[in-house]
C-alpha cells in the first residue's frame, strides 16, 4: 500500500478548510492510506513513512506560514541523508497572490530533494466551494497516480 501525507498549517481556518478537502479527496482512493498532520505534529518520520506529501499554508506577508517554515527547518538536515526525492504539491489560502508562498516552499523543497508534480492550488480571499472542490481534486489526483504506479 502507498502512503500520502499532508502537512498543513491554519490559522484562521481558511487553510484547514482545505486540508480537509485534500484529505476527503485523497480517501477516495482505497489503495493509499494517508496521514493529515498540523505542521506542529509532523516530523521526518512522516516523511520517511510517505511516498508522497501534500503541504498546506496560509500565505503571511507574502510568504509560508511560521509553523510549516518551523517542519521544514526540523527536517531539511535530518532528511539530507535520505534523498528523499518524494512527489509532492502546495495548496495556499491567500489574501494577496499566493505566489510568495508557493515560490518559497518549492524553493526549500527542491532542496530535500522533492519534485513538484501538480500545479498548486491558490485560494484566494474567503474560501469558498470551488476552492473546495479543487483541494478535493488535488488529494484524489496525488492518490489515483500513486495508487496507479504514475507517481
């Protein structure tokens, strides 16, 4: 069986309103099991247990979140060892573009070394049902292609 975690990050709600879409779309597929984890309770062992991550934050100042900036510096050295070279993609509640975020969180990712396979996801102002509705895609798309070998 293939494993699929999010990592995600609220605040004001906005950001779990997604992670929870990602996550309903991801259990669609009965062939994955995935872990949905705040920030502040994963660690490398998630990510060495996953073959796959989705992460989730709120776009600050133009930028992630403190708290999923906080899981990547726990993790980036510890996982060096690992070439982890896990897939992965980003969703983002915005209250400006989102592209801060989204270009900073691929910035540390590629460090893992992880590869970006999915378009990120950018919800921007109140999130709203279409915002739903594509989180929901995203965790259904991530676990179809991992449970079908494409990811």
């Amino acid at each position: 069986m293939k494993h699929l975690l999010i990592v995600y990050h609220t605040q004001s709600g906005n950001t779990g309103q997604l992670a929870a879409a990602v996550y309903a779309g991801a259990q669609e597929e009965t062939e994955v099991e995935t872990r949905l984890l705040k920030a502040s309770q994963a660690g490398l062992e998630d990510l060495l247990w996953c073959d796959a991550v989705l992460f989730g934050t709120p776009e600050n100042f133009g930028y992630m979140s403190g708290m999923l900036k906080d899981f990547f510096d726990r993790t980036y050295y510890p996982a060096e060892p690992y070439e982890l070279n896990r897939p992965y993609g980003l969703f983002i509640s915005a209250g400006n573009d989102g592209e801060g975020a989204v270009r900073e969180c691929d910035r540390i990712l590629t460090g893992y070394p992880m590869k970006k396979v999915l378009e990120p996801v950018i919800a921007r102002g109140e999130i709203t049902e279409g915002h739903r509705q594509l989180a929901r895609e995203m965790g259904q798309t991530l676990a179809c292609g991992l449970a079908f070998g494409i990811f």
